[in-house]
C-alpha cells in the first residue's frame, strides 16, 4: 500500500488541498513549506515515521504511542503537542484511533478517511479557516469526535429503553445476554469517556502555549460537552444494574407463579386421590359403598372438597 | 410565534415591566437603555440570537449551549456569567431548562414564564428591588429554583415512604416496577442536584466580581440548601437500594411459605394415599381386610399417621 | 406562649442565671449588659428575631437557617460564628436541633432546654468558668452532644448485636423488618455524624479569631471523638450490609432444607405406591397374587427398596 | 493494686530497669533526673494521672484519650507526642490499646507488659541504645506493633484458604456462619490499620521536631509495612465477599441438583402409575385385562416408557 | 550456593560482562571501579548484604525490603534510589520480586536471571548502550516487566472471553470454581498494577536528581502503559462481576425450567390420576362403568382433558 498523504493549506480566504503519496512529498519538498498547514495521513509504517521524524521531529514516543495505544491521552513536548483520542464510530464495536500532533504552525492527523473529510467540509464552511493557525482545526476534530460519542450515547440509550421495555414482559436467557451485552458495551464507552475527559482537562491546564487564550472558551465547552456524555453513560450504568435486579426479581417472581400453580393443583387433587383411593381399599364395610347413593356422597364431597380448598386459596390470595 | 419579550427595570422604590416583542425592541431602541434592566424571553431562535449577539455580546458558545445542553453549568465570560440551570417544576418527568446572563447592570433570563412570573412577583415585594444592581433577581430566581427542588425532593420522600408501606404487604410486579421507577427519578434527582451544586460552587469561588461581597453569604446560603437536598437524594438512593434487597428477601421468603404448604400436605397424604393402595391390591391375605373392624382399625392407623405428622410439623417450626 | 430566656453570666468565681421572659428583658437592658453572657433560648419566633436581630446583629439568613435547616453547618460572620448542629438525645428517632451564634463575649443558643441545663450544670462545676470568656460554653455544650452521639452509637451496636443472635436462629419476615429499620437509622446516624464532623472541621479551620490557640487542642479531640464515632456507625453498616446477606443465604438453606424433606419423603413412597398400584390392577396373572405368600413377599420386597433410598440419601448426605 | 513502674535508662553501653511502684518513686525524685529514660506503666488511674501532670506537664486531653478512646491517633503537644496506638495480640479479639508520651529525653509507654518486655529485650540487643535518645524505643515498639499486626494478617489469610478449601466441599449454615466471623474480623484488621497508618502518617509529616532527619527512612519504611498489611487486609475483604457470592451461588445449584433429582422421579414414576391405574379401574373392556400375556405387554409398556424417559433426561444434561 | 555476580559495563561502542562469584569480586577489586557499571545477583544473603553495604553504602533498610517485602515501592536515598518491582512471569502464580539499587554511575539489580538476560540483550542492540550513563538500563528494565504484564493481561483477558462463551452453555460449580479464580487472580493483578502505578508516580516526581530531564518523557510513557493496563484490569474486573450475576441469573433460570417440567408433568397427570382413581373405588352404580363403550368414553375424556392442558401451558408461554 502506498502512502496517501492529504497537505490542507489555506489559499486566500478559502483552503486547498494536495493528496499525493508520502515519496512525492519527499521530492518535491515546495508542499512542507507551505505554513500554516494541516497533513493527514491513513496510517503509520516505517516510512511516515522516518517522513515525521525528519521533517517535524516528532518525538519517537508519540510514535510508538500511536502505533500500540489504546487509550486517549496527552503528551506535551517541545515543538508540539501529541493528543491520542479514541473514539468510536456508529457503535461500540467500531472503535478508531486518532493521532494527532499539534505544532505552532503545523497539524498532523493520522487516523481515518471519514473523520478528516467530515473536518476538512467543517473547515472549507469557515468563513476565514486559517485565520487562527491550526488551533481551529483541532476544535473542529474534537468536535466532531463528541458528535460521535454523542451519537453512541443515543444508540445505547435508545437500546436500554428497549431493554427497560422487554423486561417485564419476557423474562429469558436472550433479554439476559442483552442485558449483559448492553451492560459490557455502557462499561466500555463510561472508561473510554472517563479517558477523553481527562486527556481534555489536562490539555486545558497545559496548552496555553498553543491555544489563544479568548478562545479558552471553546475548549472548556468541548470539555463540557464530553462530561454530559459521561455523565450519561454513569446513569446509563446505573439504569441497567436497576434493570438487572429487577430481572432477577422478576425471575423469582415467576418461580413463585410455577410453584403456586404446582401447589394448589396438588392441594385440590391430592385429598380427592385419597377419597378414591380408600375406596378401592379390598375392604369390608367401605360406608356408603354398597349405597346406591353412595357415588352421589362421595362425588359431592369431593367437589365439596375442592370448593372448600379454592375459597382457602383465594382468601390467601394466592389466585 | 412572535418573540415575546418582558423587560423590567426600576420606577421609583418600585417596578416596572415592558411585555412586547423583539422586533418591536429593536425599532424601538430607547427601552435597551434602561439600567440596570432584566430581560426575560420565552425561547431562543436565531432572531433571539442576533438580539443577544448585537446587543450584549453573548459569546454564541452560550447560546448554542442554552439551545442543546443539558446539565447546570457556569461559564465566566469577560462581560457577563453565564450560567445555565436544570431544574424540576413539579415532578421528574417535568424537566425545565432555564439560561441567565449575568452582566454589570442586565440580568437575561431564558426559560418557562412561571418562574418568570414568580420571580417578579417576589422581587416586586422587596423595599428597594434593584438597589444592589441585578445581582438580587439572581438570588431570587435560585431561591425559586430550590423550592422547586424542595418541591420534588419531598415528593420523592412521600413516595418513598409509600413504598416502605407496601412492601411488607403485598410483593408482586407492580410494586417491583413502581419500586424501579422510584429509584430511577431518584438517580435522576440525585445527578441533577450533585450538577446544580457544582455549578454553584464554582459560581461563588468564580464570581467576586459580580457579587457584592457583604452577599456573599446569600450565595453560599444557596449552596447550603442544594447540598442539604443532594444529602436527602443520596439517602433516598440508598433507602431504595434498602427496600429492594428486603423485597427481594421477602419474595423467598414467599417461596419457602409455598414450598412448605406443598411439603406438609404431601407428607400428610402420601402415607395415608399408600395404604389406601396397599389395600386396594388384588391379592390374598391382606390383613385385616375380612374383618369387620377393618375399617375402624385402618381409619384409626391413617388419622394416627397424620397427627403424628402435624405434631412434627410444629416440633420442626413450620407450622 | 411567651419567649423564655435565660441569662448565664459570672458572679465570681461562680455563675448566675437569670430566667425570665423576651419582654422583660426588653425593657430591663441591664440584664444584657453584662459580659460575657450566655443567653438561652427555647426556640424561635418573629419576637425572638426582632430581639437577636436589634440587640446581637445577626443575621436574617442565621435565623431562617435556624428556623428551617436540617443538616448541621457552620457560617462565619462578621461579627459571630453560627453553628447549627443536629444530635439525637437518646434514639435516632428523637432528632434535635441545636443553633449557636458565637460572639467575642457572647454565645447564644437555640434549642433544647434539657441540653441548656446539663451544659449550666458542667459549667457551674468549673473552677473559674468564664475565665476563657464563652469559648468554654461552647466546647462543654460540644461534648455533651457528642456524649449523646455516642449513647446513640452505643444503642445501635447492641441492636446490630442482638440482631445478629437472632440471624442464625430465626428467619421470618419480622427479623427482616427489624434490619432494615436498624440499616436505616445506621445511615441516618452515619449521615448526621458526617455532617458533624464536616462542621467541626471547617470549625477549626475558620475560627482562629475566636478560639485561644492554646485550646485548639480540646476541639481538636472533639473533632476525634466524631470521627471514631463516624467510624463505629460506618463499620455498624458493613456489618448490617453483611447480616442481609447472610439471611438471605439463611433462607436459601432452609427452602433447600423443605425441598430435600419432599424429595426424600417423595422417593421413598413413590415406588412404594407403583408397586401397590401394579398389584392394585385387574387383570389375570400376577405373580405372586394368589400365593398364600404373596403379602410376605410384597411386603418385604416395599421394605428392601425403602431401606435402600434410605441408605442410598444418607450417603449422598442428605440425611 | 499498686501502681508498677518500670523506669530504663542508659548505663554506659547497656541498659538498667528499675521496677518499682509510684509512691516509691514519688519519695525518691532521684529515679526520675535519669536523662534520657523510658518509663512504662500498666494502666491509667488517679495516682497515675498526677503523677503524669505533675512530672511531665501531659495534657489531660491526652490522659483521656487514653482512659477512653478506642482509634489510633496521633496529637503533637508543646512538649511531647501524644501517640496512641490500636493492635491486635494474637488474634482479633485480643485488642489491646498502647499510648506513647515521647517527648524530647523521655518516652512513657501505658499498656501490656508483654510488649515492654519484647521491645526491652529488643533494646538490650541494640549496641548503643539510647544513642539516639528516645526515638529508637518508638521505633522498637513500632516494629512490635507492625509484627503483631503482620501475625494477625497471616492468621487470618490462613483461614480465608481453609474456608476457600471448604466451600466448594460443604454448603451449611456452619460454613457460613465462620464465613461472616471471618468477614467481620477482616473489617476490624482493616480499619484498625487504616487507622494506624493514618496516624503513622501524620506523626511523619509532623514530628520532625523530635526525630533525627537521617531517620525518617526507618519511620517511613514502618508506615509502608503497614501499608502492605492494609492492601493485604483489602484483599481478604474483597476475597471474602467472593467467597460469599460463590457461596451462595453453590447452595443454589444444591437446589436445582434436588429438585432435579425430584422431577427426574416423579417423571419417571407418575407414567407407570398412571397405567398401573387405569388397569385398576372396575370397568369392562379394559384392553389385555383378561388376556394371559396381559401382564407382559403391560410390564414391557412400563419398562419401554421409563428407558426412554431415562434416554431423555440424559439427553437434556440433567442425569 | 555461591553468589554468582554479573558485571557489565561499556566497552567501546558495546558492553562486557563478567560472570563470577561475590568472593572473587572481593579479592580483585579492580572489577568494581568501571564505571558506569550494571550489577546483578540473583539473591540477598549475608555475604551479598556485606558487599552491599561496604561498596555501595546501600541502606539495611533497603535490603531487609529486599528480603522480606511483597510490594511495589521507590524510597530516595542519599546515594541511590531504592526501587522494588512486583512483576508476573508468564501467569499470576509466578509472582517474582526485582531490586534495584540505582545510584549516579552504577545500577544494582537482584532478582531473576531470565529478566535480567533479556534486558542485557536489548541492552547490547543500542547503538551506544552507556551513553546517558544507567538511566536507561533501568528504563530498559522497566519496558521489560511493564512487557510481561502486558502479557498476563492478555492472557487474563482470553481466559475471561472463553468464560464468558461459557457462561450461556454450562452452569455448574466448575465454571463457578474457574470464575471465582480468575476473578482472584484480575484483584491481584490489578492490585500490583496500583502499586506499580503509584511506585512509578512517585519516581517521576522525586528522581529529577536521577534523570536527564529530556528523557522524562520515556518515564512519563512508562506510567501511561503501566495506568493502560490498570484499567484493562479493571474493566476485567467489572466484567468478572457482570458474569458472575449473569451466571447466578441463569442458574435460577435453569430452575424455573426444572420447576416448568415438573408442574407440567404432575397437571396433566393427576387429573388423569384421579380419573382413573375415581374408577378404581370399590363401589356400586359408578357411571358407564358397566357400559361396554365406558373404556372409550373414559379414554376420550382423558385424552381431552390432557390437550386442553397442553393447550392452556402453550398459551400461558410455559411450553
Ligand atoms: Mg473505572
Ligand atoms: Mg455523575
Ligand atoms: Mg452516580
Ligand atoms: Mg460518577
Ligand atoms: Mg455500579
Ligand atoms: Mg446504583
Ligand atoms: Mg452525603
Ligand atoms: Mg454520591
Ligand atoms: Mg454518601
Ligand atoms: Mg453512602
Ligand atoms: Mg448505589
Ligand atoms: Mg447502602
Ligand atoms: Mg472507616
Ligand atoms: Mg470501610
Ligand atoms: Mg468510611
Ligand atoms: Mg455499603
Ligand atoms: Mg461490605
Ligand atoms: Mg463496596
Ligand atoms: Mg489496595
Ligand atoms: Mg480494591
Ligand atoms: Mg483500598
Ligand atoms: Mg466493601
Ligand atoms: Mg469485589
Ligand atoms: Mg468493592
Ligand atoms: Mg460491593
Ligand atoms: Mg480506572
Ligand atoms: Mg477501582
Ligand atoms: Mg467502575
Ligand atoms: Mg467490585
Ligand atoms: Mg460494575
Ligand atoms: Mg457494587
């Protein structure tokens, strides 16, 4: 696989873009010069380390880190600010990394196609793209990347709805692994929240170097808005060890339901069975037995029987 | 829907309010000039946003929060606070937003027109309503605002206590889903609260500069009562974890007093339904069978049988 | 009713109480004259305000919390240290509060006149009781509500312990009820004392003007006596928490000790019951039915399996 | 009783006990200019306590503490560190208290024999020991107080393994009952040492007044062995609740074991019954009734259906 | 045993290792003045603590940490810093201790032979292994065992996915027994990683003296693979807990079936019981009794009364 690699540069008030492959970039050096300027790139391999080694001395770390790592962090060094984000795109089981080396005049992205297109329309929308340095590119990324945690966030809710939903209707092993599947999938976006939150704050408390401080602002609303999802994703935590409990009540519930049908069916037939049985005792002198009113005694008595036993149960409030 | 817009300013030791709508503000220019002022608007849409915009500066992260968010926040902006409130007019499922933007000598309020009308009728009863500036009708609207919380906190409690009645007498689905229910408006009350005392808390140690500081008290009086309630919330959350486990318990409980029912009747039958077959064989030489005292010596054996077990029974406890 | 209100102020080496009605010290100034001086009073009405509002300064917020709050807390005034401390005297559901403005030469409290008077007599029994001015009033008052947090914390731990005593013998619904009212008031004690140690510490932290540095250390020790206390009720929940769910095993065991009764009971008839049943048929030709020896060998052979399940349960150990 | 004193001083390279009692002491002022000394008494009472203040300036707060309470803790005085120290001898229920006065050329110890022994038999090894003053005693004594507690800690891992290796062997009401001993003694051992390291804590942060810097090491390391028996204590707590969870989980399984047992029986017996029955019926007509190989067909219908219900339960998994 | 020794140090461009005994490094003292120097042993003894502490002045408090501890922990000393490793070798049963003395010019590792090779070889594919002194052989050290615990998590992680693929196929005390001890070994494994966590933590913040601070950042990198893991560790846990309550949900599941079985069994039988039951009584004028179409019409009528029955469970969902 080649390279790709997108340059994004600003041409007078609107923004150009050059895709080419990482060799042309290293022959025909004109398109690194451009300053400010925003690369995007698929990947990483050993030729785009040797290309970001060389050309913007990204520290070899960040390079490691974005190559292994699973988890958003922050890491400030001399000449940029590497930023990990992972996020997820359109479900839990999407999960996608994001690299992102943020420079006095330079912005490197290396991540997915999708993410640096939904940008680069946001970007192209501004009115003036470029008028604040790369800054505003990286608001642009993580705002889109909250759209998307936001947009998980819905999905799960929606699905602990459904859930809330079945759960006093169907009570079975499917709602369960549902229920265990969903709980397993909140845990999962909760933690990856908790991490993007913090890599946040700690990019607030460091960055002032990189960030024009009037636009302070945009950054605490971003780290605003990843609360509100994590915040959600806590009572989506909570919501679905309730529903848990409640399941596993309700199961209780119904083996009460089994037992009590078991146990006044025994109770009704049991004292009949006993009635018919001593009357087919081998025995002299059964009374009533040579009655010719004798079946009407006995029959009576256990329909009487059952009467007596249906009332008692009733009165218990058993049926 | 026209804009509506209520302006209110002072008249003397008293009040007076303007009701018309934007349009009609901004042709007529002189009614901005007012100061101090409050403003109260309904809703925001974009004609309420270029108002807000051209005539106080509200910084567009404000209003694009006011229009989607929903958690209480502060934001310390260069001319005024923001500041955003989630709060409950009645019960859980009433949820209002309610936006204010605190300026030198304007106080801009955007939510539902009850606490609007409750609020200027509280500060209408005041000696001297704007002598300490618009920093009093801040005051007044939290004031509201936590009788509100008061408000559904106590009828929480209520329902609580309902449900501590009920759970001893009757255990059944309805009362585990009345119970669910309870405890989700309790987290929900709970997060909701834990999010308004935060944000007061960073309001007071942010904003010495719109408090007069001889008021400070007002504000941490404030704080106090959100965090009394969040106390009460927290004990509620724990007083239905509480009476789920007891329900729970109370449902196995239910199970043994079933499955004992069926052991005693089935240990008092089965013996008795044995000889009655024993005696039912077609075969020679049972005892007893010829004789005429059979019967008695046969019944009197079955009633021995069972009243040995009864006597067991209530030895063991179960009866 | 009318306001009593008692006046504590030195007499030598001695105090003296002046107990009188809110209207006569109105109009006899002289009694609040001297200083320092402790002034009780039972509690609050608009007459009681207007007096501490002329005559101490306080403020209208001290007030309105001593009227409505439920949650001890401390406020530092200009002038004086509010406290307001909720305690239990004798049960957690005798809840009492107890307010305190805490002056240079002054300390008025609010609250229960049994409190007023075994503080009176502790400090009557000092050697030279306002040689620190009202500093001591307000340590003396402070360990005895800690002296009756501590007989609460006592009762409940002897509860916790007799619960326990019954938890292996008996498991019936009341026992149930039992826990969870005792679970119940653990938190709420908990809670309270968390409340009270807060107080206390931002107390200590805050009231340097008002305490000689060279006690410090007796509200220090105050401070730790809460916090042992903090820490018997927050060991009395774990072991609460831990009693339910040993029940709840308990109950458990005894359905699986019903259910082995029916099983054993049910398996050893059964086949008892098939054989009486098979001989019970009419049809020609059954072995052994019309031998003279056919009772004998039925009879054992109903005897053998019998001896068999026997054996064959209590090698499985079920009895 | 007498009120024993030991008093241990220097005497050249070694070191001498004096064991005496108060009143001697008090005759003879001589025992106490030894300087620096370590003075150990039994227990706290009147003739002690004046002893105390009258020689040695000790608070009486301290004095109290040390009558009454039941929590390490940790108070630095003008003239000396008041420590009181919560171990264990041997086993929970042996709790024993310790209080420490260590001021700059004396240290007082309060509490058991058996720990003054061992640390004075710990000193007599040392080749200076009172090089350092006082503060090597503290540490001997600290040392001991870490070895018991480190005693304890194994002790009850121990049992935690015995319990492990019975719980999947015996489900009963015993098990669970030294299960929920075991429990809360894991509670006791891990508050007491969070409370202990607490205070060792503290006095590290706050003695460096009385211990030499080029020691802080040995305090430190003291307070990370108290930290490892605190992390082992969590462990046990976190490796109970498991126990009790797969505990009550087992007995759950029991259950279903027997009520399979049960439904397996009555599954396979309930058929035949039924057939033997209705051949017991006195009607006309009854199919094979009155032919010879009746008996046979009927037999081999019996046998054929228990085969195949056997068959069909060992397919299912539940034989 | 002898105490075998290692020595490496720089030579040229690569590095030299000597391999004797501690004896022989005695007698030839040339071998300790290279400088900077890498040295390691496998174990502490008598002879190994003298040679500690005469060359190296290395602390006895260190080396009884050595010894005896089983906890993570950095303590600074004047000369060197003392870290202690816990780290797993393959599995949580093979738990291994590493010590490391590290001073300006000299690093001292006592611990397993296979570490110590494996970072001896990573050691000799530097391009200049000593260049920044043995800084880096200790971070060398580190990636090492931070390695081996990625691959316990790993492992840890597959065994909880087979667990979890399990869990909806079997319920029985094995599958309990391998979730309870994996669930032990995910508490110890996240216990360790906290206590390497906080052990690198206060590295970073207290060894500035020790490391070039350019390099900070692999330190830093360090910690973030260390705090990965921690939290892989502890969404194992939670997922533990989740599969534990799932299986305990199943389990009464699996008993609601047996129940079903049951209840159906025994309610379509006994009413065919009794039918049959009714005809087998020893009496006079039982209806169609005498009929020759009695046999059909009985037959018929339990025939019907079995699949109104069947019908009645399908509907009710139990079949
Ligand atoms: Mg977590
Ligand atoms: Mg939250
Ligand atoms: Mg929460
Ligand atoms: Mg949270
Ligand atoms: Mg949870
Ligand atoms: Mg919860
Ligand atoms: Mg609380
Ligand atoms: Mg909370
Ligand atoms: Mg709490
Ligand atoms: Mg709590
Ligand atoms: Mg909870
Ligand atoms: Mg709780
Ligand atoms: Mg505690
Ligand atoms: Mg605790
Ligand atoms: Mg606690
Ligand atoms: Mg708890
Ligand atoms: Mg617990
Ligand atoms: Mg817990
Ligand atoms: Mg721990
Ligand atoms: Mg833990
Ligand atoms: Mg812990
Ligand atoms: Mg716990
Ligand atoms: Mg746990
Ligand atoms: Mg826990
Ligand atoms: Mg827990
Ligand atoms: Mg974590
Ligand atoms: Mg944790
Ligand atoms: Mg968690
Ligand atoms: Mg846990
Ligand atoms: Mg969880
Ligand atoms: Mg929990």
């Amino acid at each position: 696989m080649e390279n790709l690699i997108w340059i994004v540069s600003p041409e007078g008030d609107s923004i150009t873009t050059w895709k080419t492959d990482i060799r042309s970039v290293l022959e025909n050096e004109e398109l690194l010069k451009k300053s400010p300027k925003w690369i995007h790139l698929r990947g990483i391999d050993e030729q785009v380390e040797n290309f970001l080694l060389k050309n913007f001395k990204i520290n070899e770390l960040s390079l490691e880190d974005c190559r292994s790592e699973g988890r958003s962090k922050v890491e400030v060094f001399e000449d940029y600010v590497f930023v990990l984000m992972i996020y997820f795109d359109g479900g839990i089981s999407r999960q996608k990394k994001l690299c992102i080396f943020w420079g006095k005049d330079f912005i490197i992205t290396i991540g997915s196609r999708r993410l640096f297109e939904e940008t680069r329309k946001n970007l192209s929308l501004e009115e003036r793209p470029f008028e604040q340095g790369v800054e505003r590119i990286f608001w642009l990324i993580s705002s889109i990347v909250a759209d998307k945690f936001k947009g998980v966030t819905d999905i799960l809710e929606e699905q602990a709805d459904e859930i809330e939903a079945r759960v006093f209707k169907e009570q079975n092993p499917e709602l369960l692994e549902d229920i265990s599947d969903l709980s397993f999938e909140i845990l999962t976006l909760r933690r990856t929240l908790k991490q993007l939150r913090d890599t946040y704050k700690s990019l607030i408390s460091s960055v002032s170097r990189f960030i024009n401080p009037e636009n302070i602002h945009y950054f605490r609303d971003l780290l605003d808005e990843i609360s509100i999802l994590y915040d959600r994703a806590e009572t989506l935590h909570e919501f679905t060890q309730n529903v848990l409990s409640v399941f596993s009540s309700l199961v209780s519930f119904k083996l009460n339901d089994i037992m009590k049908t078991l146990t006044i069916l025994i109770t009704i037939l049991e004292p009949l069975m006993l009635i018919s049985s001593f009357y087919g005792m081998n025995i002299e002198e059964l009374p009533f037995a040579h009655s010719p009113y004798g079946i009407f005694v006995i029959s009576f008595l256990m329909i009487g029987i059952s009467f007596f036993l249906l009332y008692y149960f009733r009165r218990k409030g058993w049926i």
